[in-house]
C-alpha cells in the first residue's frame, strides 16, 4: 500500500515494515479494478507493440518501486517514464528534497491544503539506476541485477523519460495542453498516475461523490486509457462502492487522510 511510511531513521530501520503493508493491502483497497487493468495489458500483450506512460510522484524510494514494477510489465517494447517532471521552481523545498513551488493562480482548490509533492527528475532515475547497478554483487545481487538491467533499458531506449512542466502544475488534468494530450492520445496504450497529488488532479481537486464512478469522472476525458495507483490522503475520491466506504468510516476516523486505504482504478480514456 503507502510505501511512503517507510521507516527512514536509525530507530525503525530493523521494522519490517514493507511486509506489514503488503499483508494488509488487500483488506485496505477500497477499490480494486485489477482484473479490468490485466484485460487491458493482455490486449497488449498479444498485440506486442503497446507503450505505457507511468506518471510518477516522488523521488527516492518511490522512485525504486516504479522502476521495480516496470519490469513486470512484458507487455510492451517501450516504455516512457511519461512525467518524471521538470521543477518550475528549482529552488523551493516543499516536502523533501526536490520540490517545487505549486502556482495557485486561476486556481480554485476545493480542499484546504494544496498537492505539495516533491516529484522525481530525469537526473533522479539516473542517479538511482547508476547506484543499484554499482552496489557489490556479493551483498546485493539481485539489486545489482535489476540496476544492470534499468541501465541497459535505458540505453536501448526502451525505457524514455519526458520531462513536462504540466506535470507540477496545480491545474486539473482536464486542462492538459497540447501537444500533450495528443501526444498521449496518439502514441500511449496505458498510463498509470502514481500517488495522491497526481489523483487530485484527476479530479480537479473537486468534492466528488465518493461513489461516482471513476470511469465517468476520469475515465471519460482523459486521451489514452488510464491506471490511478493512489493511497487516501486528502479528502477527495470517487469510484468506491458505497460498503466499501462505510467500512473504513467505521475502521478509521481518518481514513481519507492517512494513507492507510487507497484504490486501484482504471478507465478506458475518452477518445479510446
């Protein structure tokens, strides 16, 4: 689920943390479209020629997990790392240590605090391919072995980074620019947005009802297909069924806003 708790200091690091949250993520999706998404990839799959975009959030160990997913999806011969964005404003921390500065201007956020992530750079994925790739064999082989095969994707040119300076922006992914949107439309099979900034621009930052369908909400403009892998942190959703909901009312009195729950949704993308 929210790899993000990792325990980072010197107190927690021994926690095993990581199997905590996978053994509990199945009781903790409030919606799950994975059969639907496995569909779609199969199509692909026996076409053998579909490209995905994964539109990711955060550096560091986030950014180690979507490069470890990439390499179990067979179902393309390229994949573009569509969103590893370009800081408007280098220069800002907000969260961490790449971060930028979220322009409000002509904005109209619906919740109190606006999306402040602190999105991975193209240098980002470098650097932490180059430091898998250089770890010792005989501590870390298998961390070596994908580091050496993240350089070599990269060399072939079958992984692509793009950077977009849309991508920090605070607006609602429905005004995506051109030649963006046609880029995706055209050229993309797949794209997966990572994280809950990312979600929230989806919805435009809006109150949805929480049980409106994503497929409606999302799904019906946005240009290619589109995967949403996103952990409760802000008080905005849709596309959770009503049992659902009320089950993490009664588990959690926080429960939109800690990360404990999150939701794999899928639509099929408007001009698909």
């Amino acid at each position: 689920m929210d790899l993000s708790i990792w325990p980072a200091d010197a107190e927690n690091s021994s926690l095993d943390v990581f199997a905590k949250i996978l053994h509990a993520a199945d009781q903790n999706l409030l919606h799950d479209d994975t059969a639907e998404l496995t569909e779609h990839c199969e199509k692909l799959r026996k076409r053998g020629d579909g490209r995905i975009d994964i539109i990711v959030d955060n550096a560091g160990f986030e950014l180690v997990t979507v490069s470890c997913s990439s390499l179990k999806i067979r179902v393309l011969r390229k994949i573009d790392l569509g969103a590893f964005t370009c800081c408007v404003e280098k220069n800002t921390t907000i969260g961490g240590p790449l971060g930028c500065k979220w322009r409000s201007a002509g904005s109209d956020f619906s919740v109190e605090k606006p999306p402040q992530p602190s999105y991975a750079l193209e240098k980002d994925l470098i650097e932490t391919v180059e430091h898998y790739a250089a770890l010792p064999e005989d501590k870390f082989p298998n961390a070596r072995a994908a580091g050496i095969r993240w350089q070599q994707y990269l060399k072939d040119g079958k992984w692509v980074c793009n950077e977009d300076n849309f991508w920090v922006q605070p607006s609602p992914m429905w005004e995506m620019p051109e030649p963006l949107t046609s880029d995706l439309k055209n050229r993309c099979d797949l794209a997966f947005v990572k994280g809950d900034a990312n979600y929230r621009r989806l919805l435009g930052d809006r109150y949805w009802d929480y049980t409106s369908p994503f497929k409606d909400v999302v799904g019906c403009y946005f240009p290619c297909p589109v995967c949403s892998l996103r952990t409760l942190k802000a008080e905005v959703g849709c596309g959770m069924e009503k049992e659902q909901v009320e089950r993490a009312k009664a588990l959690d009195d926080e429960w939109m806003v800690n990360g404990r729950f999150g939701v794999v949704q899928f639509g099929s993308g408007g001009d698909k």
